[in-house]
C-alpha cells in the first residue's frame, strides 16, 4: 500500500534506490587532494551549488564528499538559508558536516537545531533494524551531570539477558564509582574520562568494575560488567491492571525501531482480548525513530471508525519545495493512520496483517524529557483526532522535526529536513509539550507535572507516574504530590564538557528522532 513518508525525525530510506550506495575510503580525513581520474575536480565557488547527486560516492575525494554534503545540505535543510557558505578547505568531512547547520536559537533561548548528527552506515543498520548498540544494557538517569556532590547516576531500566540484567544491576540501582573513579565529586578531566569511559562503551569486551548500591539496599557491592552487543526490546511490561473501575492497560515503549512492529502488535494484541477499559503509554525514556511505527501504534489505540479519513501526520519541507519532497521526487501526500503490518522486519511479522485495535476515546502518557519525536508524534496526532490525551510526568523534548538518513561513503548522515503538523494542522511545540492542570495553549496538555519515580520498578502502580495516571482516571484531576504550575522551559547553560558526563554515542542522539523510511511506505 502507499504510505506517506514519514516515521521519526529520522526518515529511513534503507534498501532503497534513494540511499546512496555505500563506497570505501573518504572518512574524515583532512587532505584534500581529490584525484578524479577522467573528470575535473570539482572546486567551493561561494554561493554556487552543483547537484548533489553529481558528487555522492566520491570515496577517494575529501573535497568532494565536504561539496556533496554542502549541496545536499543547500538543497533539503529545512533551514538552509542559514547556513553559513564556508570554505570546506579547512575542516575534515567530519568537522565540515558539523557547520552545515543554523546557529539561530528558538524563541527560549536554546539552540534551534539539537538534532545534528551522523554515525557510520554499518552501525546505523544494525541500531535501525533489531536495535543492537555495544553497551551493558542498561539506560541511565544523570541528574546533576556536572562537577559536585550531587551528581547521581541511576539506572532507569535495563534490557532482558544483558550484562546488567543478568549482573541483577536494575532500576533504582545507583552507580556510586566506575574503574575506582567516585561518581559524585569527580572534578578533573581525567577522572570525567575514566566515567564517560565505563559508563558509556564503544567497544565491545570492556571491562569496568562498578561500585553500585541497589535500591532498597544499606551496603554497596562490585560487580564488573563486560561490554557487548544488546539487542534491544523495546516494548516491555505488556500488563492488565485490575481496579474498582474497569480494567486498565500498561505498556512500556522505549522506542520506535523496527523491531518494535512486532512488540506492539503483540502487546495490543493482548490488550485487546483482554478488552481493557483505558491505555497507559509508558513513553518516557521513547526518543522517537520511525514515524511510521507512531502512525500504527496511534491506530491501534483509536481504531478504524476514529481514524477513517484522517491523517496522522502532513509534512512539509523547506520553500524550495512546498508540493514535493526533495528526496524522493514525489508530491507531498500525508501520512495515514497505518490500519496494517508493514513488515520492516517480515521474520517477526510480515507486512499487510490487519492490526489489533482498542478503539479507545482517551489514552494515558507518562513522559519526561526524554519522550521525543516520534513520541511526541503519536501524542500529537491522538489529538489531532480528538482522542484525549492525558500527560502525566514531565515537559516533553520538543522535536516536530524529522529527517531521511541519507548514505554517503559508509557514513549516514542526519540533517533535518521536515516538519510536521495533525489533522488539526497544529505543530508547533519545539519545547515540548507540558502536562498542565490548566491548560491555556496548544502544547500544555491536560495533566500532572512529576518527576520520574526511581524507586518503584516500571509497571508497579505505586510508581508515581503510573499512580498518578490511575489517580487521575478515577479522580479527573492530579494526586497531590503533582506540581500544580507547570515548569518554565530551561534555557541551555555552558557547562565545561572536561567536567560533565555525557554519552557521546551515536546511537542515542539518533533515537531522539523522527525517521521517515520510503521504502515502508511503498516506494
């Protein structure tokens, strides 16, 4: 069936004739000595852009793979008149790629464009199609990242048969010292490299010893955990809870890779013969991925009758092309609500099997600053439609923008290249959207601001956000340990990066983000 282009902030066009087959050499090397045997070597006039598809795969030319990503750049950047036209001479492809985006800040005072980034081609595969990143499996909380006693590192959840699952290191769990290193004073650069190091691995077969006291324990323990590759399961905790008012769903979604097709349809699946009464979406650690997956999921929670001649999402692309989309050539259509299987992965699920509904009127999201793109999405869209949404937790990232991962000699790279409006025509919340008791705008949702609970595993009903999202169902109104006002949006701060802690791998920046695939939508 044809389908609209676009999935996550991140627009996936893998395996089709629109992704640029992949060359050896070029990297990011700094010499750029282009040696275009037969042909002239093409040269950075100011303001003159060749088509970027006469310079893609030139491997063996540093020049001319920085001048395909000037192009390309000039030509499907959302924002490309802001890009300042530099010479490429100086900079690596790398270092190059980093510049060829705006420097404006949105109307708060933060950057405009957070979403920037490119990985290697191989990698990006692999953490596209089932999920696999080099890591402990288990995904973090930093509060207070900076230098001083009170920084903290938690882990959040972690994946099924990882090394910290099976180490028994899980939610709650607190990260007191990595490598002999003290999580909580560091203060020189060497002691941030040796956490950043054990923290966040690239490698698989490190090995770093942790010191961690587990929630709910008086005493810290060592557990040394080895680095390998984790398939990650991104819908977990698929679970009925019973109460005096019906019976009320539970999932918890942690992101829209391809894998999760089959999760969801196996979670909303039992849902459904469960025949619950109301939905909770546990999306607070989602940073989005394919669109194309929040287009399903938001069917599967409203059914056919309340999507029927609705879309999901319209999307629109920079001036130069208000009726057709710069990559794939074709007129701008929206996207559906997707009412079948796709079949991103057809050994989990093949593609046209009807989806499983729950034709609710309501649904419940619990969030935090961590719930992104695609995430915000499939809010976006329940309301676009009129399903209430009812946010409970905190103010979203704030990314109505997506993109197509584009190849270029064995890397992939990610501009933003679209932006996205509902049904209603409403898209506008690049500060996300904010649980509120009152809401007097568009992006405050109706709703209770908590902060995320880590001392109660996901899914228990005493974790706040899932308490407060069961409160709210019987009461229609917050518990009162919600924070009445909502949080004013925080502007970013420079903090010495030598001092703070930070994940530096591709693959979380890439899932904060809305992907759109072509060739999942019958192109």
């Amino acid at each position: 069936m044809q389908l609209p282009i676009r999935t996550t902030l991140m627009p996936i066009m893998i395996g089709t004739s629109l992704l640029l087959a992949a060359c050896g050499g070029g990297g990011s090397s700094n010499s750029d000595n282009d040696n275009t045997s037969g042909s002239t070597t093409p040269q950075w006039v100011e303001g003159t852009f060749a088509n970027y598809s006469t310079l893609a795969n030139q491997c063996s030319a540093p020049l001319t793979q920085k001048l395909w990503l000037r192009s390309w750049s000039n030509d499907t950047y959302l924002w490309y008149d802001e890009i300042i036209d530099r010479d490429p001479a100086p900079y690596s492809v790398a270092e190059y790629f980093d510049l060829l985006k705006t420097n404006e800040l949105s109307d708060t005072g933060n950057e405009k464009d957070n979403f920037h980034f490119s990985m290697s081609t191989e990698e990006w595969e692999l953490l596209n199609g089932s999920g696999a990143s080099v890591g402990y499996g288990m995904e973090l909380s930093l509060r207070q990242a900076s230098a001083g006693v009170s920084r903290q590192v938690t882990v959040a959840y972690n994946e099924p048969n990882s090394p910290a699952s099976i180490a028994g290191v899980s939610r709650g769990a607190i990260i007191v010292s990595v490598d002999g290193v003290n999580v909580a004073n560091a203060n020189d650069s060497a002691s941030i490299d040796t956490l950043n190091a054990g923290l966040f691995p690239s490698v698989s077969g490190k090995q770093t010893v942790f010191v961690v006291r587990d929630l709910n324990a008086q005493t810290d323990r060592s557990v040394t955990l080895t680095a390998k590759t984790v398939v990650s399961t991104p819908v977990q905790n698929t679970k009925t809870i019973t109460t005096a008012n019906g019976k009320v769903g539970y999932l918890q979604f942690n992101s829209h890779i391809a894998t999760a097709e089959k999760g969801l349809y196996d979670a909303m699946t039992t849902l459904s013969n469960a025949q619950v009464d109301d939905l909770v979406i546990d999306i607070r650690y989602n940073g989005g991925g394919l669109l194309a997956i929040a287009s399903q999921l938001a069917y599967m929670v409203a059914g056919e009758a309340a999507t029927a001649n609705h879309v999901f999402e319209r999307t629109s692309f920079n001036d130069k092309y208000p009726n057709t989309d710069p990559v794939t050539g074709q007129a701008l259509t929206p996207m559906p609500f997707i009412p079948e299987s796709i079949g991103f992965n057809t050994s989990l699920l093949k593609s046209g099997v009807s989806l499983p509904t729950l034709n609710l009127n309501r649904v419940f999201v619990l969030t935090t600053p961590g719930t992104c793109s695609a995430s915000e999405a499939l809010m976006n869209a329940l309301r676009g439609i009129d399903i209430e949404v009812i946010q409970l937790g905190d103010t979203t990232c704030g990314k109505p923008y997506g993109f197509y991962p584009t190849d270029n000699c064995d890397t992939t790279y990610f501009t933003i290249q679209f932006k996205g409006v509902n049904d209603k025509g409403f898209g506008e919340y690049s500060d996300g959207f904010v649980p509120s008791t009152n809401p007097t705008v568009d992006s405050e949702v109706p709703g209770c601001m908590l902060d995320d609970d880590l001392t109660h595993a996901l899914g228990d009903s005493n974790e706040r956000l899932l308490s407060a999202a069961l409160y709210y169902r019987d009461n229609n109104r917050c518990p009162v340990t919600a924070t009445a006002i909502a949080r004013a949006p925080v502007k970013n701060t420079f903090i010495d990066p030598g001092f703070m802690l930070q994940d530096t791998r591709n693959q979380n920046v890439l899932l904060n983000n809305r992907i759109l695939m072509p060739q999942a939508l019958g192109q």
